[in-house]
C-alpha cells in the first residue's frame, strides 16, 4: 500500500469516532495524528498533553505550540508517576507504569468531557520495538490510528512533511526517565540535572543527544557532527556541567535506547 492509500485509510479509521481524545505529546507522531483528526473530526478531538517531572519544559511548550497552530483544543494535565514506587524503582517495564497514570488520568478527562475514545501515536514500528508502554494502552483500549493505517516512522515523517507540519524532521524525544539506567532509581534531582544538561547542549545547536546519568558521571551521546561542537565548547560544557552536579563528562556516538543492552536484558528502544 502506497502513502496516499495509507494516509486515505488512516482519515477513514478516525472519521469512525465522532469525538476523540489524543494522547499528545509534542512529537512527530502525535503531531501528525493531531493535525490528521483536527482535519476530519474539527472540534470533535481534544488534544491532552501529560506534564511532570520527566517531561521538559521546552517539550511542553512546543507542544502547546503546535496545538494552538493546528487549532486543536488541549488541556495539560499533571500525571503522577513519580508517587508510584514501581516506576521509582526504574525496572526494565517502567514506562509501563508511566503509561498506566497516563492512560487513567486520560480515562478521567473522557469520563468528565464525554468522550468515548482515547487515542495514542503508537506507528507500525513500535510493534517491533521493546515498549512495555503498549501493555497498558492494551488495557485501557487505546487506539493506535497510524498503527491500523500500517503507518512506519519514516513515512510518518514524509507525510508530515507533506501536509506542511514544520516538526516534520523532529529528532525523537523521549522522556527524561529513559535517560537513567534501569535498577537507578528515578528522582526528581537526576530528572533536573538531565533537563539543563540537554537544554544547554541544544543551545550549542546540537540536535540530535542524550545526556545519561550515571551518579557523578554524564554520558553525552551525540552524531559525529555533534561530537565536534562538543570538542569545541568543551572547557564551557565540563564547567557547565559541574553546575549541574555532573563532576565527570564521556563522550559516546548517539544510539537510541543505547540503555538497553546490557547483561540479560536485550531490548532495543527509541529512548
């Protein structure tokens, strides 16, 4: 099936649901599902973006941003992982226990607003991907619109980019939780130090980076091109860091979900 077939079938499946709730995140998928459903539905979709402690505060700006500029109504709503002693722990299914608070606080919203339906930016490659966060929309029956229109990533992308969406070639931005190795615990400090250290990375034009937390150590992760703004502003980064409470800096090439390879455990994700 080509991408206008698919992009045909991916309007047909949410013209099926009169009103709508998208779980919206900011990224390129949910961005595309967003604009996709304002398109057909118009008033009958409801954008909700989570915020807490592992979520960025430019994050959660670009995506008031892009809601305002789709047209699309969104609230933000405060979820509450972080008093969950499960996803505390940071075991290796901890998104699963970040997706279960998500998708309740999204049951409440639908239950108070009168919607019947919650929908997610889950793409055809997710499927093959190591996400304990789909066990929870399974649970709560959320709908997967680009999953069902067989949408993969990269053709996320070229229909975005299509259709005029600006964050057509957003580098992926997963939550800052997914920064801390698995068995670390998650706390509010090591979430804060993360946010400033990639914020000001990016303020150095460097696009594409993780910052992994590893105690007193960071683990910058970024592309080769990266890697050489790094080796130029590296006397400011290594001072700019200790501010953070980083007293130690590796340098590493940028691999998604890079924290999942390790002894017995042989996942590869998007984080």
């Amino acid at each position: 099936m080509d991408q206008s077939s698919k992009y045909g079938q991916l309007r047909r499946f949410i013209k099926k649901f009169e009103r709508l709730i998208i779980a919206f995140s900011g990224g390129i998928d949910s961005t595309l599902l967003l604009k996709v459903a304002h398109d057909v539905l118009g008033d009958g979709v409801l954008a909700v973006t989570a915020d807490s402690p592992s979520v960025p505060r430019n994050e959660l700006k670009e995506a008031q941003r892009l809601a305002e500029s789709i047209g699309a109504r969104h609230l933000i709503i405060q979820t509450d992982e972080m008093q969950n002693q499960s996803y505390l722990k940071n075991p290796v299914n901890r998104c699963y226990f970040c997706k279960t608070e998500l998708y309740s606080k999204l049951a409440e919203v639908a239950r108070r607003e009168k919607f019947h339906f919650i929908a997610n930016g889950t793409n055809l490659d997710d499927l093959g991907d190591y996400r304990p966060g789909l066990q929870a929309a399974e649970e709560f029956q959320v709908l997967s619109p680009l999953k069902e229109a067989r949408l993969t990533k990269a053709e996320v992308r070229l229909l975005a980019k299509k259709i005029n969406l600006k964050i057509w070639d957003k580098p992926a931005s997963p939550c800052l939780s997914s920064r801390i190795p698995y068995g670390s615990s998650v706390t509010a400090e090591k979430l804060a130090m993360i946010e400033a250290a990639e914020k000001f990375l990016k303020s150095l034009s460097i696009r594409d980076l993780r910052v992994r937390h590893f105690g007193p150590k960071a683990r910058i992760e970024v592309t080769k091109k990266g890697l050489v703004l790094i080796e130029e502003n590296f006397h400011e980064i290594s001072a700019k860091f200790r501010s953070f409470g980083f007293e130690e800096i590796d340098l590493a090439e940028f691999k998604s979900g890079s924290l999942n390879v390790g002894p017995g455990l042989d996942v590869q994700t998007a984080n």
